[in-house]
C-alpha cells in the first residue's frame, strides 16, 4: 500500500510493494469466501430466535462466558462482540443443570447482567483528566470525561413482524485527542453529542436486520484487536446478523458448531484534520466466527473504507469495493477504497490445565493473484484463570508492522515491511482511524508491545502493565504531528465498589513515552486519574 511520508525507507517500501498493492483490491479470497455465506446461511441456519438488541459484556461478564464455554461447554462464540442479546440467553439456558459451584455463579453474574441490559436503563458518567492511554476490552475511548444514558430494550410492531429496539446518547469530550483547535459543539467541537448503545433491530429469516450506534470486538485478545476494537467512536451504520449463535439444524452446516455472521456498513466521524482526506468516508465490516471444535475457535474478519468527499461514490462503487474489484492500471483514479483482513484463532488447553492460547493475523496486502493477505499485522497472547474464576491472567504481544509470513516471502529474507494501519491505500490520508482513533490496536502502527493484565473478579479489579515501542501514537493519530512515541512504559489499575445502587469505579494510569512532543491530550508523560459512576434507571 501507498505510506503517507516520503523518506527513502518509505520510497523503498514503495517499490517492494507496488506489486502486490496493485491487486490488493481487485482480489480478496476472504470476500469471496464469505459472500457465498452471506447469500447461503439464512435458508441453512437454526431456528429464529427473534430480533433482539445486541449485547456488548463488560470485562467481567465476558470472563465468565469465557469460563463456561470453555468448562461447561456453552455453545457461543467468545471472540465475536457484540452477539444478538437473545443468542446469549439461549446459550446461557441450554447449559447443563446442576452445575459446580462456580460455574453457577458465573451463570448468575452473565443472568444478571443480560437482565439489567434488557429491563433497565443506565447513567454512565466518567469523570476523567484529560489524557490518552492504551484502551481495551470494556474500557472507555474517551480521553476525557463523558457522560451516556440509555433506555432499557423494548420490543414493538405486530406479531408477525416484530421489532425491537434500544436508545442510547453519548456526551463527551472530543475523541481526537491530538486537536487543540476545535472549539463549540459538534464532530469539529470540543463537546461532541451522539447517539451510543443504540439500536432498531428486525429480523429477516434468521438475520438481524438492524440500525445501530455501537463499536465492535473483533477477536480473541483482551487488550487490542487488530481490525476492529472499541478504541473508536460508535460507528453509526446498518447491517445484518445471525439472531442465534447456536450451531446449524443443516447437516451440511452442522461442522460449524457454534457461529455467528455478521457484515455491516457504517459512516465514519472523522473530523478532516489532513489535507485532502475524503470526509465521511464509508466503513464495511464483515465477520464470520465459528467453532468447529470444543477447543477451537476461528475467526475470519475484513473491513474497507470507500466512498466519502472526493473519492468514486454510488452504488456500483459500493459494489466494487463489496466484490475487491479494483483496477491495477489507474489504482488512484478507480480503486474503490482501501482494506484489511484477516483470521484470528483461540486453542483452549484441556479443562484440568486451565489455560488458553490465541493468535490473530491481520494482513493489509493481497499476495500476487492468489488474493490472500499476504502483509500481515500480528497479536499473539495467553491466558490462565485460577481459583475457580477468580482470576484470569493474560499475556499479549501487539505487533503492527506489516511483514510476510514464512511461507509467503517467495524467498525474500526481508521481515518487517513497514507499518501498518496508516497508508490508507493511497486515499485516506488519516490512516485506518474512525474519530481521528485506530480503528484496530491503541497501540497504532509500528508498534511492538507486550501487556500483562490481572483481573480478580471478585474484588473487581483488574491491573494492567505496558512495555515496548510506539510507532506512531496511543489512541489518537495524524501523520502532520509529531505525537509522543517510541519506547512505552505503561500500567493501570481500576477496581470497582458498590454503593446502594451505584457502582463506582476509580481508576489511574500511568504513560511515559520517550519521544516526540506532547500535543493536546497525547502526552509523553502523564498520571491521569477518572472515576467512574453507573447507576440504573428504572426498573
């Protein structure tokens, strides 16, 4: 892909590259592959469950879905999020009875939450200094303080066409913590209102047909996924989705085990901070996730950005960009929009070990005629949970230069090709980002980090350490800046207590970054302090 800068190691980047970037877009087998699905899995698929919002965990809820599909073998995927909220309730009601002691109680922690997700409302409001930091699973984007209020669910319509429905609004600061400049109310201001948690959701033979405001996991790791985490605003889209999670009545389908489908459109909120950046260019996401063994769960995901000011728009360029038909002759003038894709896994240890491991590749270039990503990003971790669930320790290594696996180098010894999530294909300038964020990893591009996380569930508390390099920025990204980078040292601690009715959670972190100037809320030095209240409303 075209980089952004113009130094000899980029021209150099160029020339290895031209190649294979030229059929990046015209060809991608990961689309192929999943356009059948999409067309396919409706008539194949279980029962409908309905239409249900969907359900993002919390950290905590999500350990212990994690525990009982790895001991009590729930049938639900784990690395897919959010999931339909009804699909998690059948699998939370199709688990064993008479259940260990423990595993009861993460049956109750994951019924509860899913109840107050139905039947009430919430008030979040995070009162924090401003300042970015490595953001993962369950945690807040926002560098600064916000506030988010949402309804219960409810279901409406006839009987025969019923539809359900969730609303969610999101104050906060501006997300684009690099801007200094932006004053007022709106995507260019300081305050930013939009819609979050929300959702208007049908359903079509066994899909979701659904609106919605909500950002995405896409993977199996705890502090970063590679192609799409909540490091970004809510996308603001609409798309389709499996209702159910459970495996398929098709003999022909039934290998899948548990699966969920996804694909969605969504705009992005990019305030225009680069020069000739198309503005509100589109966002195609698509996700299938299946686990065809106990042990063993796969993931294939893509995302394209396409459309937006100044670039080829309309529905046959939807269409090309849908299908990777790109031109390879005049890649600037008919290209349809830049994208990624990859595979993630997740191999579970036998029971007695307690223990997991998972990878997950996401490659940003195709590899000559096959189609296949060939220049991949990578994110390797392990986990160990212990005390019966109290704990969970995971170990994760993030690594955002592009580079090509061994079997894919054509006798090429070179590693390391140059860094990922910021080429934009040549189209947009502000890189792989939604919000002016990394869509993908808070590390950003050019980043080799290792994390190391603790969480004890039953204090509520989860600690996190941060050690490496920063190629670019944490959180927030433009390439006209020189934000803090280089060597990272980082750690986090947030526990939550109960009061009444309030859950109130403190938070600090601390980030040193030895490089470049700080610029906003991206410092190169900073002890921020938050906290957190969440209290329901209604029943």
């Amino acid at each position: 892909m075209m980089q952004l800068n113009t130094s000899p190691y980029t021209q150099k980047i160029k020339s290895q590259q031209s190649s294979i970037t030229r059929t990046a877009l015209r060809q991608n087998l990961l689309l192929r592959y999943l356009l059948p699905w999409l067309c396919f899995l409706p008539v194949a698929s279980a029962q409908a469950l309905g239409p249900s919002v969907p359900y993002m965990p919390t950290w905590q809820a999500r350990h212990h879905i994690q525990l009982l599909a790895d001991h009590a073998q729930m049938a639900i995927t784990t690395t897919h999020w959010p999931l339909p909220l009804a699909a998690v309730q059948e699998a939370l009601d199709d688990l064993p009875k008479n259940l260990p002691p423990y595993l009861e109680n993460s049956k109750d922690v994951v019924q509860q939450e899913l109840r107050r997700h139905r039947w009430q409302g919430e008030a979040q409001l995070q009162l924090r200094e401003r300042a970015d930091a490595p953001v993962g699973f369950g945690e807040n984007y926002t560098p600064g303080s916000s506030l988010k209020l949402t309804t219960n669910a409810t279901e409406f319509g006839p009987n025969d066409f019923p539809v359900a429905a969730k609303l969610g609004i999101r104050v906060e600061e501006s997300p684009n913590s690099l801007q200094t400049r932006f004053d007022g109310i709106g995507k260019e201001g300081r305050t930013q209102v939009k819609l979050d948690g929300t959702a208007l959701v049908a359903q079509a033979w066994s899909f979701n047909l659904q609106a919605f405001a909500h950002n995405n996991w896409w993977g199996p790791g705890w502090q970063s996924s590679l192609i799409s985490s909540n490091n970004v605003p809510p996308w603001h889209g609409f798309g389709v989705q499996r209702s159910a999670v459970k495996p398929s009545e098709s003999k022909w389908l039934s290998w899948m085990g548990p699966w969920n489908l996804e694909f969605f459109v969504a705009q992005a909120q990019d305030p225009i901070v680069v020069a000739n950046q198309p503005d509100g260019f589109l966002f195609i996401g698509s996700r299938l996730t299946l686990k065809p063994a106990k042990y063993l769960e796969v993931g294939l995901s893509r995302g394209v950005q396409t459309s937006g000011t100044g670039r080829p728009g309309g529905w046959n360029n939807f269409m090309r960009a849908f299908t990777s038909q790109g031109s390879h002759t005049n890649q600037n003038a008919t290209d349809p929009g830049n994208q990624i894709a990859g595979y993630d896994i997740r191999l579970s240890c036998p029971s007695r070990w307690r223990c997991a491991g998972y990878y997950q590749w996401i490659g940003e270039d195709s590899s000559g005629q096959s189609g296949l990503p060939n220049q991949f990003m990578t994110l390797g971790g392990a986990e160990h949970w212990l005390a019966e669930g109290r704990h969970r320790l995971f170990m994760e290594y993030t690594q955002t230069f592009t580079h090509s696996l061994p079997w894919n180098r054509n006798g090429n010894p070179q590693f390391f090709k140059g860094p990922g999530y910021t080429s934009g294909g040549g189209f947009y300038n502000q890189g792989y980002t939604n919000g002016g964020r990394w869509i993908g990893s808070s590390f950003g591009g050019s980043s080799r980090v290792l994390s190391i996380g603790w969480m004890d569930l039953e204090a509520k508390r989860v600690i996190k350490l941060h050690k490496g390099h920063v190629g670019r920025s944490i959180g927030a990204y433009d390439p006209d800046l020189n934000a803090p980078h280089a060597d990272l040292k980082a750690a986090s601690i947030a526990q939550s207590f109960q009061w009444k009715k309030i859950q109130i959670t403190p938070e600090l972190m601390y980030t040193h970054l030895s490089d470049g100037q700080t610029i906003g809320a991206n410092k190169k030095n900073d002890v921020r302090g938050g906290v957190t209240f969440l209290m329901p409303i209604g029943q």
